[in-house]
C-alpha cells in the first residue's frame, strides 16, 4: 500500500475532519465532496490508537493532522498552506468537547453513530477556525507549540514502493460523499422523520388504542357488575 498525493480539490482552510474509535468513524463533516471513505480508513489505519500523541502527515498538497488520546483519534485534512497551530487548536477543542460528551461511553457507539448529533458541532468548529482573523481575535496564547509536533511524509509508508494515486475531487457530478451520508444518517433518524411526517397519524392511532382500552376496561366492568348482582339476587333467593 502506498500513498500518492491528493489532488484537484479548491477549498481552503478544513476541509475535513472526523472522530473515530480506533478505526472506528464515530463521526465526520467535510465541507466538500471527495472519496473520504477510500482516504481517510487508510491514514486512520497508520495511526497507532494505543498511543497518546500528535502529528502531521503531508502529501502533495494537503496535510493529515491528528491528535490521539485513549484510544480517541481526532482527525483533519487542510491545505498546505493552513496555519497548523489553528488545525491543532481545532483538534484540541474538538477532542476536550467529545470526551467531555461521549467518553465515558465511547464503547458503545457503532460506526457513524454520532454523525447525527456531533457532525453540527464539527461544522461548526471548522468554521470558526478556518477564519483567517481567529487568531488575531483570540489572542495568540492560544497557539500551540508546533516543534513538539512531528511531520511525516505519508509516502515513507508505502510498503510496495508504487505510488497510489488518492483523490479528493470536487465536482458537482460527483455525489458519492452525500449519498454515503444520507445512507448513514438514514438509520439513525427513521423513527424521528416517520414521527415527523406522520404526527397526525400516530396521534389518531394512539387516542383510538386508549379509547379501545377504555371501551375494554368499561365492558369488563360492566361484566364484573352485572355477575356480582346475579350472585347477590341467587343468595337472596
């Protein structure tokens, strides 16, 4: 397996970022479509999850910077050109939010689970620290150490010594991305859609189970009282 450059995508700042267990995509936002679920398992993959760490890996024109703690990878994709202390202060505050959320239970979340309540949150930190004046505003203690940091080229990895041409393409014919993420929020937010599309119905079916209920309940009522005075007018008799 080998690592080629990734190529012919236009975006600046993050373009990608995800949390995963291991290998394990817990969650993920791109701001671009591309062929994520081909690049990112394999970059995933090198990473040793047992291992608390960070690091940058480049190719061609993008870098892979990650953070790892408890077996918890944080991971996003920028331009070369991105300020990698603002991409390591993303990951950081990324990785402080979902162990404060999800920590406690990472173990029990299958893959792309979090995707439908963790991706607005990834969105939404990707916005806010791709902004060129975020620094400037926040002040610049915030940046980070980047000599403690290590940068690897990801083609010293190849294990064949033949490069693999990787692509993240950004083209509006290509719906691979979208399709791949409706499939996977599909799951998680049936019931929710068919409760939202269909309130009205299931609150028609809900108010005539209770009124069958209560129809039940009063007719055997009715039988407990009527046996009780049959019994009554036998004694009398």
């Amino acid at each position: 397996m080998s690592y080629g450059a990734l190529t012919s995508i236009q975006s600046l700042g993050i373009i990608y970022s995800c949390v995963s267990r291991g290998n394990t995509i817990l969650a993920f936002y791109a701001i671009c479509q591309g062929n994520y679920t081909d690049v990112v398992p394999k970059v995933l993959a090198m990473i040793p999850s047992n291992e608390n760490g960070q690091m940058t890996y480049t190719t061609g024109d993008y870098m892979f910077h990650y953070v790892c703690q408890d077996g918890v990878i944080i991971l996003c994709i920028t331009d070369d050109d991105f300020e990698r202390s603002k991409a390591f202060m993303f990951l950081d505050e990324i990785k402080t939010k979902f162990l404060t959320e999800y920590g406690d239970t990472l173990y029990q979340y299958a893959p792309y689970s979090l995707n439908s309540t963790f991706r607005e949150e990834l969105e939404r930190q990707m916005t806010i620290f791709s902004d060129d004046s975020y620094l400037s505003i926040n002040g610049s203690e915030r940046r980070v150490r980047l000599e403690t940091i290590r940068v690897r080229n990801l083609d010293m990895y190849s294990e064949s010594g033949e490069l693999e041409q990787l692509e993240l393409v950004e083209s509006n014919e290509n719906s691979s991305l979208r399709s791949f993420e409706v499939h996977v929020d599909m799951g998680t937010t049936k019931c929710k859609d068919f409760i939202k599309k269909h309130n009205k119905m299931v609150f028609v079916i809900i108010l005539l189970l209770l009124i069958l209920v209560l129809i039940v309940l009063a007719i055997i009522a009715i039988a407990v009282v009527d046996e009780d005075r049959k019994t009554r007018s036998l004694l009398e008799t």
